[in-house]
C-alpha cells in the first residue's frame, strides 16, 4: 500500500547482465501506463532484441492470440515479444527471483508507505544499490551493471513505416481481428485491428501470417470452411 492506494510495481530486467533496467511505482497496470514507463527506459538505454513477458494484462491476451496492443507497439519497433507458457511462472524466473529480493530487501520492510512518490524514491535508491553495489552470484559476485551494455538500438522518434515482402499477401485486420483471404475469415488478433498483416505460404494450404517481423498466427486453408 502507497497512501490510500495500491503500488503496481513495473519490473523489467536484463536477462544476460540481470541489471535492472526499470522498477516504477506505478497506480495501476493499464497498457498506457506501462506503454509511457517502457518508452522512458527505451529513450535512455535503447531497444532491445527481444522482451519475454508473462500473459497478464496489458502484456497478453490470453487464448490462441496472445497479443495486445502494447505489444504490437513493441513489434512495431522492431522488438521480437515472447509470452511464457501460461500458468509456468519459471519462465520468468530471473524476474521471479529479483521479486523475491525486492520483496525481502525493500517491501517487506515496512507494511505501508504514505505515497507512490516516496515509494519511488525508495524504489530508485535501492535500484542503484542492486545495479552499481550489490555482488550478484549470476554475474560472478559482482554488481549487474559490470556485465550490462545498452544497446545500439535508439528509439525511433516516429513508429516506422510497415512494409513487406514483394511476394506476401497483405490484409487490412478489420473488426473482430480478422482477415479476408480466399474467401475465408482468418483470426489474426484484436491487437492489429486497422493494421496491415502479411500472409506467407509454409506449404500446401498453410500460410503464416506475419505482423512487421514477427509471425503471430497461422491460416490453414485445408480445415473445413469458416473461420481459421
């Protein structure tokens, strides 16, 4: 508890170095929250290859298309999105682990704090302490920020251009999340709803279909007619 109100802690982590490259109080865990606190970590240390994310709001969907849109944002800008298997928190395990530290170290050190702000505050003097002084047995005892490097990636002022391969298919998402193709409906996802997708073949009936970089669905023609 913050005040009268309840702290949404924003974790993201390094998988290779474990430096912690965000922990926001935030009041809540709405997609344009957490949008606005990823594009301040991006604007200092650069986008990553890929993010690993869990299927909780406003990460995932849930079902067979686990995509939201803070995570079209990300694949927008050139970031490989990875979900977990769902109810398999050890995929996440390296963040599960700074949990539990933050949790021991920070949060269970009192049962109340008066404001998100003085949360903050407390948030970002134990973060300098856990990147630059704390030894980490995953770094060889020494502190995250001896093995991290921010990447060469800078965050575009402007979303870039969405553009496929001559030879792909494209379709415009519509409503519900879908696409026409071949005079069938194909479930794409809400998340890409007025966006263009591009439809691959992978073999006889069976197209992949592709949001920018990252596939996020397939269409196979050779079910039974409806949607597929």
């Amino acid at each position: 508890l913050a005040g009268r109100r309840r702290c949404h802690p924003l974790t993201v982590l390094d998988d290779h170095s474990r430096f912690h490259i965000r922990l926001a109080a935030c009041a809540d865990e709405r997609g344009t929250t957490v949008q606005a606190q990823l594009t301040a970590a991006l604007q200092r240390y650069g986008l990553p290859e890929r993010i690993l994310a869990d299927n909780g709001s406003p990460w995932g969907g849930g079902g067979d298309h686990p995509h939201t849109h803070l995570t079209a944002w990300l694949i927008r800008l050139g970031i490989g999105v990875l979900h977990g298997r769902p109810h398999h928190p050890q995929t996440q395990g390296k963040d599960e682990r700074f949990h539990r530290t933050l949790q021991v170290e920070l949060l269970g050190t009192r049962p109340r704090w008066c404001s998100l702000g003085e949360l903050q505050d407390a948030f970002d003097a134990w973060r300098e302490v856990y990147n630059f002084r704390r030894p980490h047995e995953a770094a060889g005892d020494r502190p995250p920020a001896t093995r991290y490097t921010p990447s060469e990636r800078v965050l575009p002022a402007v979303l870039p251009a969405i553009e496929y391969a001559p030879g792909d298919v494209v379709r415009q998402v519509h409503d519900r999340g879908r696409v026409k193709f071949r005079g069938r409906l194909v479930r794409v996802s809400h998340a890409f709803i007025g966006q263009p997708v591009a439809l691959r073949a992978v073999d006889d009936g069976v197209w992949d279909v592709y949001f920018c970089h990252q596939r996020v669905g397939q269409a196979d023609l050779r079910e039974p007619p409806g949607e597929v």
